[in-house]
C-alpha cells in the first residue's frame, strides 16, 4: 500500500486533471477517479517498470472515463435516422447534439450514408460490416473508399494543407488611424469563439491573419499568418490543431512556425497542447504537464479555458481610463460599449478587459463586435512591468502613449493588433 500510495502521490494532480477534463460532472469525475484508484492499486503487481507508472495510471483513467461514455450514450435513444444527421458529443454540460455534419450527409447517397454509420458511428469492423450487409469484405472495402472520398469533396472546410501553403493576407504596414468612443447605449452579450491572445477559433476550415504594431511608431512588427489544419487528440480529448507561421513584417517568408492544439466547447475554448522545439527535438507540451503548459497557456479554473459566452459580470468596473476590479482570480470581464471607427470602417463593439490573467503585469482591452470577432486589441503593460530587463518604466519609455489606472496602478500602452477580419 506503501508504495502505490508514494506513486499515486506524484502523479495525482495529472490524473485528476486528466479525468476531470473529460467530465463535466464532478461527482460523476469523483467516482472515475475512485474506479480508477482502486483497479490501479489491484493491478500495481503487473506493473513491471514502476517508472513508467504515469503512462500506465493515465491508460486505466483512460479507458474507466470511455467506459463512463459508453454508459452514458446508453441513456440516449437515438434513431438511425437522426445520427447520420447530427453527431453526439459531450461538453462541459453533458450530453448535447451537435449538427456538424448534417448539409454533407445530406448531399450522400444511402448507401454511402449505411457504410459511414456504421463504419465511423458504430464502430463495427469492416468483417462484422460485411456480416451485417450480406456482401463480401471486398465490397465494403469499396464502398467505403467511395463514401469516404463522396464526404471529402462535399464537406465545405480543407483539413489538409500543402507543404509550404500560407495564407499571407497583405496587413498594413503601420497601423490605420482609428477612434475609440464611448457609446451610451447598453452593452451586448457576445458569443466569442477566439483563442486568446490569438484571435483565431478553433474551428475546422478557419484562417486568418493578424499584426502586431507597435506604439507611438504604428509600425507592424510581426505578422503571423494561422489556420487549423485538422482534427487532433490530446489524451483521448478532441480538438483541433493550429498552426501560426510568426515573421517579420518585413520579411514574411522567413518566418517560425508554431503548432498548438486547442478545444472549443458550447461554454469554453481553452488550449490543449503546444508543439516547442528544444534544439532538434520536437518537445510536445500537453495540459498534463503542469507548470510547463500552464503557465503560458493555461487560463481558468482547471485550465478550463476562457469562456464563449459573454456578458458583463461587474467584475471590473470602468470610467474613461479609471478602471477598478474586484479581490478574484481570471478578471476577463465586458466594461462597455464603443464605436471603434477604424481604417474608414465604424464597428459597433463591446470592450472586454483583462487583467492579469494573459500575463502578470499586464492589462488588456479587446474590442469586439457583434460576431465576436476582434476589431481591435490594445495591451498595456504596468509601469514596473520587466524593468530589471528594461531598466526603466514603461511612462518613461513611451511618454506619449494612453495610460490606463487599474486599481490605482499606472498600466501603459505598448502595442496594437488587427486582424484580416477589418480588412
């Protein structure tokens, strides 16, 4: 007992993470984790390499939450009908249908849409397919090579990307004069579907670019060019992977390339993985990792990511550049609504702000519209903000540019981001 209770003590946080981030529930994550407990601690003997005991705790959480799923879609009655028209997927609140792929199916003819059921929702193996069907396994071989080659060239988004294949998008090169005004009517609720601090979302088929322009100068800096580029797992959890290829305003094609994997529910969209390079190798940083992803990518309360439905809480509370914040963890809130006139264009907006929770120090306003998508991104940095790299405050650096009071602190703007979206 000793020695599965020091194991198990090493590795708990990452198995709890790991379970609880597949249910919802927490009782019903509470009572995994006790399954998951118990079958580990009577199956340690069979455990040869006691160091690889992460790998192997994880495996049981694994398969004890897919056997939790499965219970679970026993409790759903679903027609044939209705599945080769919407999917299942469960999110942070249960059970939900999702229609993600019911314009496709529809296009298909019915025997494409037979064999696809029952290969990708039934799970049944091509031999048990042929049993089903009465035809010969050559057959279903055939017929699903076509169905599944009919679906691809219907489906509206690309999952793949060729090699080299950039979006390359022509951003300005210095910053559009713009306007920021405060409106008096009320603000709006907005479904933001963004990846923080990156304004892509995580969808299949989504793209775009965005640039960094430095203040007072307006020049753009750097310019990163992303798109998703298909579906992918992290430990048994579904997203979809990224990429952002970062360069120089002034040499685009010389740029670094960067992968990430992200997750967006009905409630939240959060990171999963990150790809880093260390030397020549290629070092996946995943959510079980603790400091080393969470730090940088982890946002919320078990990294549950930031939220997609927004509505002012009176978490944070503002008066022309006075801003004041309640005693709390993850201060993302809505303190307004703006015209943002920009580039010619004017965009009716709701200003959501952050502090503190992209990074210590630093203070963020995130205008957007009604799609909820970016028009303008402003960060403003603490006066003290790095000053032993510095060596001098931020007031001092960049004397003419706006400055907000947060909680009576100085915070001073430093640069600007825009997206294709305005363009």
């Amino acid at each position: 007992m000793d020695e599965f209770e020091n194991l198990l003590k090493a590795e708990r946080v990452s198995v709890e993470r790991f379970v609880r981030f597949r249910i919802s529930s927490k009782a019903d994550a509470d009572d995994v984790l006790q399954e998951v407990y118990f079958t580990a601690y009577q199956k340690l003997a069979q455990l040869k390499n006691k160091d690889a005991f992460k790998a192997w705790i994880i495996s049981i959480a694994r398969n004890k939450c897919n056997d939790y799923f499965r219970k679970k879609a026993t409790q759903y009655e679903i027609t044939i009908e209705e599945l080769t028209e919407k999917e299942l997927s469960y999110g942070r609140h249960g059970v939900s249908v999702a229609n993600t792929v019911k314009e496709t199916l529809s296009l298909l003819g019915d025997k494409d849409k037979q064999i696809l059921y029952l290969f990708f929702w039934k799970e049944m193996a091509q031999a048990e397919i042929a049993k089903q069907l009465n035809i010969p396994i050559g057959t279903v071989k055939s017929r699903l090579h076509t169905a599944k080659q009919n679906f691809k060239n219907k489906y509206p988004y690309r999952t793949e990307m060729s090699k080299g294949e950039y979006i390359m998008n022509k951003l300005p090169e210095f910053m559009p004069e713009y306007k920021i005004e405060p409106s008096t009517e009320a603000t709006f609720a907005v479904k933001w579907e963004e990846l923080m601090g990156w304004f892509l979302i995580p969808k299949l088929g989504e793209k775009l670019s965005w640039g960094m322009y430095y203040i007072p100068s307006r020049k753009c800096n750097h310019v990163y060019d992303m798109q998703v580029t298909g579906k992918a797992k992290v430990h048994g959890i579904e997203g979809v992977e990224l990429t952002a290829r970062e360069a120089s305003y002034s040499d685009k094609y010389e740029g670094i390339n960067r992968t990430f994997v992200a997750q967006l529910t009905d409630t939240h969209c959060r990171y999963l993985a990150t790809l880093r390079n260390d030397g020549d190798i290629r070092n996946y940083i995943t959510f079980l990792d603790g400091d080393d992803f969470m730090s940088n990518w982890g946002f919320g309360e078990d990294n549950c990511g930031n939220e997609t439905n927004l509505a002012p809480k009176g978490d944070i509370q503002r008066n022309g550049t006075i801003v004041t914040s309640v005693n709390k963890d993850f201060l993302l809130d809505i303190v307004g609504r703006y015209k943002v006139t920009i580039g010619g264009k004017c965009y009716d907006t709701v200003c959501v702000m952050d502090i503190e929770t992209y990074n210590c120090g630093v203070v963020s306003e995130q205008f957007l519209d009604k799609n909820g998508k970016t028009i303008l991104w402003r960060r403003f940095n603490r006066d003290d903000w790095a000053i032993d790299y510095y060596k001098k405050k931020w007031s001092e650096l960049l004397p003419d540019n706006d400055r907000l009071i947060v909680n009576g602190t100085v915070y001073v703007q430093w640069y600007d981001c825009i997206t294709d979206y305005i363009l």
